[in-house]
C-alpha cells in the first residue's frame, strides 16, 4: 500500500477498517439468520429457551472464514472468466506486454499475467490475490484507442491496485453483500410462492397449522429484513473503498509514469470511448466486476442493472472530472 514516494496511510486505514468489517460481517449475518426462527416461535410462545442458539462461536466463525478463504481463493479466476479474458500471446501483442513490463518494474513487482478482452468498449482491469500471481486484462478496445503513453497510464493505475493488494480484498469484500442479497432473492421468492398457497386447516389441527403458517411468514420477513440491512452495511463499505482506492491508484501511476497528463488523456479517452461503445459490447463487459474497471460503465447501464440507484448508494468509482482535476493538481 505505497506510492512511489512513501505509504499511502488514507489506503491502509481504509483498508484495515473494511477487514474488520468483512470479518465482523459474515459473523453477526450468520448469527441473525440462525436467531430468526428461535425469536419468531419465543414470540408465538412455542418456544421457552434461548432466543440466541446455542452455537459455539467458533463454529459460527469457522463457516465465515471458510467462505471468506473460498472468495480470497476463487475471486480473481471468476472474475477474469466473468470478463472473458483471454491469454494474451506475446507475439500477438508485443506493445501490450512492454508497456505491461515496464511498468511492473518500474513499480517493483512481478509481471503479471497479461490477458485480453474481446470488446470494443476501452477498458481495463487487474486481479490477483498478491503481487506474484496477478493478471492484467485490457480489452480490444482500449488497444486501438489509447496511444503508448497513454497506454502506459492506465497499465500503471491497474498494476498500482496490485501493488496495493486491494485487488484481493475488494474480493472478499464483497462477499456478504452478495450472499445478503441472493438470501434476500431467495426470501422474496419463498415469499410471494406462499402468497399462490391456500392451507385450510381441519378442526383439529388448525392451531398448530396457523402457527407454523406464522412462524414462517414472520420468519421470511425478518431474514428478508435482516439480508437487506447487512446487504447494505457490506455494500456500502466495498463502495466506499473501491472510491478511495482510485484515487490512490491514480496518485501511484502519476508518479510512477512521472506523467499525469497521460492518466488524465486516458481517463478522458476511456470514458468518451465507453459512452460511445456498443451496447452489446458494454453488456458483454458487464460480467459483474465493474468496480475492478478503470472507467466504470456508463451512468445509464449502471442505472439500470444496479439493484438500487446510484443516487442512493455511491458508485463504485469517484466521477472521472473529480480524479482528472486531482491528477491535474499533480502536473
């Protein structure tokens, strides 16, 4: 987490602080999930125990860092096989790997792997748990568009989120808000089912009927309730992260290219290039890692495939006129 010239202290605090929460989070969601049906039947008076199970923390935290390892492990090969990225043969792309080459020494790491996307839509982005095992994936696209310096800017700004090893942890940190929200789907889905049954009960069992019928209903909604506040609270810190750390790998390939005008070009170009692309080819794109992106999709895609709007939640990316006016700063 350093710059080219020194620690970059706003990243590591950012970073240490969403580690406690992506550890906290899975912990407290699981515990929730579990407590939801003991609370519904203590409060139909079916139940006289506990209303937190008897489970031992150890397990509850054992499950959450099992999964959290899973995501740590998976979350860099799914999400180049999200973006379609291919091997990129060096002689079939010779300009790619120097510039790719280059850069990495300059910044003191590995060469990382080096793949393309086939879309016309200019973009980039880069994946690795540590700096050894990274990849770098840029598509068609950006290739024809960006010339050597400004190719150079952007291969620097994705191999600075190496670097700063929050390519890793942008990964796991996103693993609560996606299961929060698929519990969620799968809660609304149970739900409105239950909404096409009609149970009429007998004379004799009709009490015990109704109170399972309750107990499940008021269930169903707490865990829907309770998916949506943590779906939230883990959503919230992964974009608020993934903001800060633009800039900070804006800030590192400024200095590592000792060029900032380039970064500003590419960004300018980029972003012009995206709104511009096709929409089979944004769509194409769109493989669920738009925040690892240089540029994030355009405003009307995010808009529309997002679960809430933007104006609610911050997006993934600060606005490319606010990182262009800090990286003119530079020049």
């Amino acid at each position: 987490m350093s710059t080219a010239t020194g620690t970059d202290r706003g990243l590591v605090v950012r970073m240490v602080l969403t580690l406690a929460v992506v550890a906290a989070l899975p912990v407290v969601f699981l515990y929730g999930l579990l407590t939801v049906p003991f609370a519904v039947l203590s409060l139909l008076g079916r139940h006289q125990g506990a209303v937190v199970p008897a489970i031992s923390p150890l397990v509850v935290g054992g499950v959450a860092a099992a999964a959290l390892v899973i995501q740590y492990l998976v979350g860099p090969s799914l999400a180049l096989r999200l973006g379609h990225a291919r091997p990129a043969d060096e002689e079939e792309y010779p300009r790619l790997h120097a510039s790719v080459g280059r850069i990495a020494q300059q910044l003191d790491i590995p060469k990382p792997a080096v793949r393309v996307v086939d879309s016309r839509a200019p973009n980039a982005f880069a994946v690795g748990r540590t700096p050894s095992n990274a990849s770098i994936a840029v598509t068609d696209g950006l290739l024809d568009t960006l010339d050597d310096e400004e190719l150079d800017a952007a291969v620097a700004h994705e191999l600075a989120h190496v670097r700063n090893r929050d390519a890793a942890l942008m990964s796991v940190a996103f693993l609560v808000p996606t299961v929060a929200f698929f519990v969620a789907k799968l809660v609304s889905t149970v739900f409105n089912g239950l909404g096409h049954v009609w149970i009429i009960p007998g004379d004799d069992d009709s009490g015990g009927v109704l109170v399972a019928i309750a107990a499940i209903i008021l269930s169903l909604l707490l865990m829907g309730v309770l998916a949506v506040v943590f779906w939230a609270a883990g959503f919230l810190s992964y974009r608020l992260l993934s903001r800060y750390r633009e800039y900070a790998a804006d800030r590192a390939a400024a200095e590592a290219t000792g060029n900032p005008g380039a970064l500003v070009s590419a960004l300018t170009t980029i972003e012009n290039g995206m709104e511009r692309a096709p929409e089979r080819d944004l769509r194409e794109l769109d493989g669920g890692e738009s925040a690892l992106y240089i540029v994030p999709l355009s405003a009307e895609m995010v808009e529309e495939k997002s679960l809430v709007s933007p104006k609610v939640f911050p997006s993934s990316h600060p606005p490319t006129k606010e990182r262009i006016e800090r990286l003119r700063e530079l020049v």
